[in-house]
C-alpha cells in the first residue's frame, strides 16, 4: 500500500469515526428530548391497554373513568346461574367483587417514566411498535361468595336430605334421609372468578355443578347422648351470682330404639321417658333477684268486673317470669290463646273503628304497664306497636298493643343478670314491677311525648229501626286521632347521658257513630237527641309526666279525660 493510499485510508476512518460521533451525539441527544418529554407527558403513551381497551394518549384521570364505568356495569351485572329448573343469580357486588383499576392506570401511566432514558425510550419504543397490554387484578370477598353459593344450595332440586331428629314432648321422631345432590362450592367459586376476571366474557347461565351423595346413616347411639339429659333442679349461686335453669330428665330404650331402626320406614316415634324437676326457675324465689330494677302502675276501673278479670289473669300468667341475660321475653307467647277456657272473658276491645265486647279485652294494659316497667329497667325493646286509637291508661307514645298470632311485645334481657317480673292487679291498680341485681352504673330514665298533628273526628250515620223517625241518639263520641314522637332521656345520678327519639306513632280518629231513627213516630219527647255534629270532640290530651325507674317512688298513670270509654284494650 502506498503513502497516498495509507493516507486516504486514514482520512476515510477518520471521517467515518466523525460521523459516527456526531450520529451518536445526535442520538443521545434526541433520545434526552425524547425521554425528557415523555417524562413531563401527563398522558399514556401510544400502544397501551387495559384489559384490552385502549388507552393511548389518556390522562390517568380518563383512563380510570373510562375502565372504571366499564367494570363498574360489570359489578352491577348478575350472574345468572342454573341448575336444571332451577335459576337464580348472584350479585358481583354483594360478594364485595372489587377491580384494581387505579393500579392498572397507574401501571400503564408509568410506562416510558419510570426508569432511565435508556430504558424508558426502549420500553416506549417497545410499546409503540409492539403493543402491551395490562391486566387488572380482581378480589371478591370468598367467604361471603361461599356463604352465597351454599345458600343457594339449599333450594336446588334434587338436593340431599341428611336424616334428622326432633323432640316433641314425650316422642322423639327420627326422619330417614335422602340420596340427593350437593352443590360443589369450590368448581362454582372458580367459574364465577372466571367469568369476573373477563371483561369480554359473554353472558350465558352458567350450569351448577353438583355431586351426588349419600345422607349418613343414622346414628342411634350419637342421638341417644345429645338428647339423654339428667334432670335438674334450678338454682343459684350468690359468689359469682349465677343462675342456673330447671332441665328435665330425657331418657329412652336405646336397645328398643335399634330393633326399630331396622324397619324400612320414613320416620320412626320413639317414647321418652321425661323426668319433671322439683324445683323451676320460677319457684327459685325473690332472694335471687333483691333489688328492685323499676315499676310502673295503671288504673283500672274494678266496676267492669269482666275486664277486671282479664287483668289479673294476664298479671297471674306474667308474675314470676324469669329472663335470663340474653334471652327475649314474649308476651304473646307466656299469656298464650286468649279463649275462654283459659278464663278470659268478654271486655272491651277496637274492631273496625268502634269500641265492642271481645274475649280477653284488656290484656293490652297490662303489656303497656310492662312496656313502660321495661324501658325504665334499661332493657331492650325488640318489638311493640302502639294501640289503633288513643288509650285511657297511659299516654300517647307509651302503649303497647297486642293480638295473639298477629302483633306481639317482646323485649330482651340485656343486663348482666337475670330479671324477675311481678305483676298484680289489686284495688283498681295493675302494677308490674321487675327484679334483678343493680350493677355498677343503674340510669334512671323519662319520657317525653310531642304531639306532631292532630287527626279530626269524622261523623258515621246509622239507621236504627228501634228509634222513631226524626231522633237520634249517640252511639260512640268519638275522639281526635294523634301523631307523636316521644323521646327518651338517659341519666345518670341526675345528669343527662342522652335524649333519643324512642317511637313515632300515629293514632287514628275515633269516629263519631250516631243513630237515626227509622221506625214509626213516637209522641213521647226523645229522651236522649245527638247534639249538632261538629269536629270539636276532641279529647284532653294526656300530659305526659316525667317519670322515673326510683324504686320509692312507684309511678302511677291516671287515665286522661278522653270521651274514649275507661274500657279500652
């Protein structure tokens, strides 16, 4: 090689080395623009996608409206499920189903940002020439979805019956299973994440899948342990106070009880031998229960000696009951059937707008005699309703009415101990007091009633063929109806712990009913005529006093002057 060619040589590497550099140059330098624009982009880059929905050039705010309205119809979309005839659905959202959508944006948002500018120009590249796309993450609450799917369960067609037993006074009735399906919980579970995870997953009814079982054999000797019991008396312990329920003995043939088993039948009665303890928890006596917890009293008028009667039977059905902490008490369910053969009689009762005679009228006064026992004695009210019309014997808001199989008032021990009821109906005056042990910190409670409106009387005509024509003659005055509120104040060694809205009750108008005559014309001066017909009949309304659980001081409730007859329910 000659000097010139050496020399030609040289100079072409060296321009190629120039080249080279500037290229470089230019390169880092536009790749620097490029990442340092990129890294002040408030939107996706190009190529991006969630789920498969495109998300380029969105800022992070657009793109999580735009996914999130998207999987939000999907949470609101039930899944429809089936099992031959059998169809039902399960809502995404009361399984608590929930899709990451802010950590996806953000996922995809970061892209060509978050690292060098090498490897966000790389990864920008990458994406716009090769496309990616980003999955969101789903959760759903598995404990509430296999709770949901086994509630399903228990109506499918077809479905196991496991054997089963029962005690019904002296007979222990034992009912032979059957083979039947069972839901699998974990291949449902999965099929429903499936169809959650994707997004364009059509809608079809997914078939539950089932397996078929066998109920377990019934097991004589399992059953003879969980029912035999030893009877027992009730008593009580004073350190710790402890009360401890009446149990009657349960016993029955075990070997009688196998050579019937061996029959194929669908159901098998075995006799109990019950055992009755000597003492209940009833005839543990007042010792257990010292202090008095609250009272309350009503009047009554001793001259309805049928109403009077009704009473104190349901004081007598009442007196002595026992609530343990935690258990409910049922008025309906301690006074049972209101019939005559359980001594009740004809008193008055509400029926159709009008006061009328009816079997056991007047147990409503002794329930709201107890309601009012209750509330000062700290205790939970699970159910009550007030009367149809104003009563006479306490006031608006603190009545509580019933009807047996219809409407009950029942109210559950929520003090550390167990409570006592004592009831009586002596005198004119129906008490009901309650007993128990006071703890720590004993409230004191009163009342307050406001009244929010008042319902005007209306007027009912009816023709009486027994009165002569052009006279009338009252058959009901009538009373206003009432809408209140009542409240109730919470204190403690005088001071006010709380004031709470206790009930809203409204009190239809009692109609005022009067009769016409129809028959023949009398010469005689009527000796009784209705008065112009007005919708002034409105009773006095019962002032509401502040009353108390202060054990020396007992409360008593004098009926209102309400033209309502003393005789109500």
């Amino acid at each position: 090689m000659t000097v010139d060619e050496i020399l030609k040589a040289r100079k072409k590497k060296r321009k190629i080395l120039a080249i080279t550099i500037i290229t470089a140059i230019i390169v880092i330098f536009s790749s620097t623009i490029f990442a340092l624009v990129n890294i002040n982009n408030e939107k996706i880059i190009g190529g991006i996608s969630i789920s498969g929905i495109d998300v380029s050039g969105l800022t992070k705010e657009e793109a999580n409206q735009k996914i999130g309205e998207i999987y939000k119809q999907k949470t609101e979309k039930e899944i429809e499920i089936k099992y031959k005839d059998y169809q039902t659905t399960i809502n995404p959202t009361l399984i608590e189903t929930n899709y990451n959508v802010e950590q996806a944006v953000e996922e995809a948002y970061q892209i060509g940002k978050n690292s060098n500018i090498f490897i966000n120009n790389y990864n920008i590249l990458g994406t716009l020439i090769g496309k990616r796309n980003i999955n969101i993450t789903m959760t759903l609450n598995e404990e509430i979805a296999k709770q949901t799917i086994q509630d399903i369960g228990v109506n499918l067609p077809g479905l196991i019956i496991e054997s089963s037993y029962s005690v019904e006074e002296d007979e222990l009735i034992i009912t032979k299973g059957k083979a039947g399906v069972v839901i699998n919980t974990e291949k449902l579970l999965i099929q429903i994440k499936e169809r959650l995870n994707n997004i364009s997953s059509n809608n079809t009814t997914i078939e539950i899948p089932v397996n078929q079982k066998s109920p377990e054999p019934i097991n004589i000797d399992k059953i003879y342990q969980e029912v035999k019991k030893e009877v027992q008396d009730a008593y009580y312990t004073k350190n710790p106070f402890t009360i401890y329920p009446e149990v009657n003995g349960i016993d029955f043939d075990i070997e009688a009880a196998r050579e019937q088993l061996k029959e194929d039948k669908e159901e098998y009665i075995i006799k109990l031998k019950i055992t009755k303890p000597k003492k209940t928890i009833e005839q543990i006596g007042a010792e257990a229960f010292p202090d008095q917890l609250a009272t309350f009293t009503t009047r009554y008028d001793i001259s309805d000696v049928d109403r009077t009667t009704n009473l104190q039977i349901a004081c007598q059905k009442i007196n002595g009951k026992v609530i343990l902490s935690g258990d409910t008490f049922s008025y309906n369910q301690t006074l049972g059937p209101r019939t005559a053969a359980a001594g009740y009689r004809n008193g008055k009762i509400y029926s159709a707008g009008e006061v009328i005679d009816g079997i056991g009228g007047g147990i409503c006064q002794i329930s709201s005699t107890l309601y009012n026992t209750v509330l000062m004695s700290n205790l939970e009210i699970v159910e009550r309703r007030n009367h149809q019309f104003v009563t006479s014997y306490v006031p608006a808001g603190r009545d509580a009415t019933v009807v047996y199989g219809a409407t009950d008032f029942k109210f559950k021990n929520t003090r550390k101990y167990p409570v006592r009821i004592v009831a009586s109906a002596k005198s004119g005056i129906a008490t009901v007091s309650i007993y128990g042990i006071k703890e720590e910190n004993e409230y004191t409670f009163s009342f307050n009633t406001k009244t929010v409106a008042s319902i005007p009387i209306t007027t009912k005509y009816e023709d009486d063929p027994n009165l002569p024509t052009g006279t009338e003659k009252i058959k009901q005055k009538g009373t206003n109806g009432l809408k209140t509120q009542t409240y109730i104040t919470k204190m403690l060694n005088g001071k006010t712990i709380s004031t709470t809205l206790l009930s809203k009750d409204t009190y239809d108008a009692m109609p005022r009913i009067i009769t016409r005559g129809t028959g023949p014309a009398s010469t005689e001066t009527p000796q009784e005529t209705a008065p112009p017909t007005t919708d002034s009949q409105t009773p006095q309304e019962p002032q509401t006093p502040e009353t108390t659980n202060k054990p020396n001081t007992p409360e008593t409730e004098k009926p209102s002057n309400s033209s309502e007859p003393q005789t109500t329910p």
